[in-house]
C-alpha cells in the first residue's frame, strides 16, 4: 500500500484532541445529569454513540484525504531495466512566477516544473521512474516503480514547501540520494552495474551542500546527471499566499527576490557528465528523452508488476455512512 498525500493524516491527531474535550465537557455536566436520573442518562447513550460515529467519519475522511493507493492487480510488461530519478526542488522560491514571462502569463516554476516532468515520464514508457524531492534536506517521494501513473498521482499532489520536507536548498542531498536510489535498485537486480540518470529541476539556489561533487560522484557510480534550470535571471518575488503577497526580508523590510542561478546549474550538469536545459517553454525537457535513449546501457526485459490503483472511495462512502448514521 502506498498513499499519494501522506501529510493528510496529520488529521488523525485532531481525533483524540476532540474525544478528550467531549470528555471533559461530560464531566463539567455529571452533577446535571445524576439530578435528571435515568432518562437523560438514556439520552446521554444516544449522544456518546452519535459523538462516536462523528469521530469514525472524520477518521475515514483523513485516511480517504491520504489518498490510499493499493494493489489493483498484477500487469506483465516488456521493460528494461534503465532508471530515471528526477530530483525535484520543493522549496518556496519554486513558487515565484516568472517562467514563461515572455511569451504569455508566467505560470510559477513549480508549475511549469511538474508539467513538464509529466512530460519526460510520458515519454519514458518501459523505464523505472523515481522521485526525490528536496528543500533543506531530500526526501524519496515515491521509488522507483513501472507504474507511470500512480507515480504521477503523486507528482500532481505536490506543492512548494512540502511538510516532508525542511526549509533551505540542498541540491547535492537531493543527488546523493537519488544516486543511492538506483544504485540499490541495481544491485537487487543483480546486473552487475549501475544504469540510469538523474534529472535535478530547480532554479539553482543553494543555501548548503556541494552539489557539483555529488554529481561527480554520480557520475563516478556510472550515472548521467542532467540540470534543468527553472525561472529567470531577472528574478521575481515569492508569494506566500493566494493573494501573491510576497516574502518579506527581514532585515531589510523589502521583498525578497530569487533568480536562477544557470550558472550553477551548468556546472551540476557538466561535473555530472549530462547537459543543462532551460525551462522556458513547452516541451523543453521532451529533448532530454533524445539523450536518456543515447545511453547505450538498456537491455530489455520482461517484468510482472503490482500496478497501484487509488482506494480512497471506500473511505469516502464509509464516513458518508458514519455521518448518516449519527444524525
């Protein structure tokens, strides 16, 4: 089993805060109730049952809102055994919108950044695919899996600043563990060697970490490092609500303004024996996928796979129930 929004079951925890303030309430009103004897005491059944099943549905409602994904069957497929971990910057600067700025509405970089690792996923059909995101620490989102879709159920549900998450910019904690990603999945397939690639999306701002010699050693394990910048030079503000107000310095009162840092970028990119693309339209990292089927490292093979399928209708219609049944 696995769960596209895993932060949604911090709802739980609201659970027992809610039963100890009924609790409480109930104790405030004991002396009431002994005065008005057994009828109300009758009444008093009824009322903890209803407060119990509000409290099952809200605890279906969380589990459901974790988005439950579990076996929906087995599917044999022809695959090689090649391996694409995208490293994915979560932190708040990716929420700036400044991609696209000229030629139509800038979309914000995580946006644009999403959209387009759809895209590269899309194009990989037959490759294990893996996710790692980062801030300022790295986190594997999802590892790596033949189910494209359940893998993109996830991507689509991610936002800046994820709660897995630290605040910062650590590039080279990202890398490192995506390198580490693949070569497990290598080594439990016994091949012997290490094949795949490693996208790093950010707009390059790093606070901690040296990301280039995680590349290099990367590339040291038999890998292939790409950067993929996100943003522009010029720079924009980062909003911190719907409204677009944005972050505010405090040392100098004024909003802060995050650029990308290509420069960066390209040096990830070279010391990790890939290339830099700059995410500035549609489509720019479909030309990676020229580059990954480059790579003379696949060999075919044949795999029975347990595809995910999304649970969490059961969740919903059992706390509708719950809910109708405490009225």
């Amino acid at each position: 089993m696995a769960l596209g929004s895993p932060a949604m079951l911090a709802l739980l925890a609201l659970i027992p805060a809610a039963g100890i303030g009924w609790w409480w309430l109930w104790r405030a009103r004991r002396l009431h109730r002994m005065a008005v004897g057994a009828q109300v005491a009758g009444v008093r059944r009824g009322v903890t049952l209803s407060r119990l099943l509000l409290l099952m549905a809200f605890g279906l409602i969380a589990l459901g809102a974790s988005r439950p994904m579990w076996d929906a069957g087995q599917q044999t497929l022809g695959q090689s055994d090649f391996s694409l971990v995208v490293v994915l910057d979560v932190s708040q600067s990716m929420a700036a919108e400044d991609v696209g700025a000229g030629i139509g509405e800038p979309v914000s970089r995580f946006t644009a950044a999403k959209s387009e690792i759809q895209r590269l996923i899309d194009g990989r059909r037959g490759d294990r695919v893996g996710l790692v995101i980062f801030a300022g620490n790295a986190f594997l989102r999802f590892p790596l899996t033949r189910d494209h879709e359940a893998a993109l159920q996830v991507l689509e549900a991610l936002e800046p600043g994820e709660a897995l998450v630290i605040p910062g910019s650590n590039i080279a904690a990202g890398i490192e563990l995506a390198a580490d990603t693949i070569a497990r999945a290598s080594e439990e397939d016994g091949a012997g060697r290490v094949n795949g690639a490693i996208a790093v999306v950010s707009d390059g701002e790093v606070h901690v970490g040296d990301a280039e010699g995680a590349a290099a050693a990367a590339r040291a394990q038999g890998l292939q490092v790409f950067a993929v910048g996100v943003g522009s030079e010029r720079g924009s503000t980062i909003p911190i609500d719907a409204s677009g107000e944005p972050k505010i310095n405090l040392a100098t009162n004024a909003p802060i303004i995050t650029r990308l840092d290509a420069t960066h970028l390209q040096h990830i990119a070279a010391a990790g024996g890939g290339r830099y693309l700059e995410l500035d339209q549609p489509g720019t990292m479909a030309g990676m996928n020229a580059d990954l089927a480059a790579l003379d490292l696949v060999r075919e093979v044949v795999v029975e796979e347990t595809a995910l399928a999304e649970q969490f209708q059961w969740f919903a219609g059992a706390a509708a129930f719950a809910l109708l049944a405490s009225l």
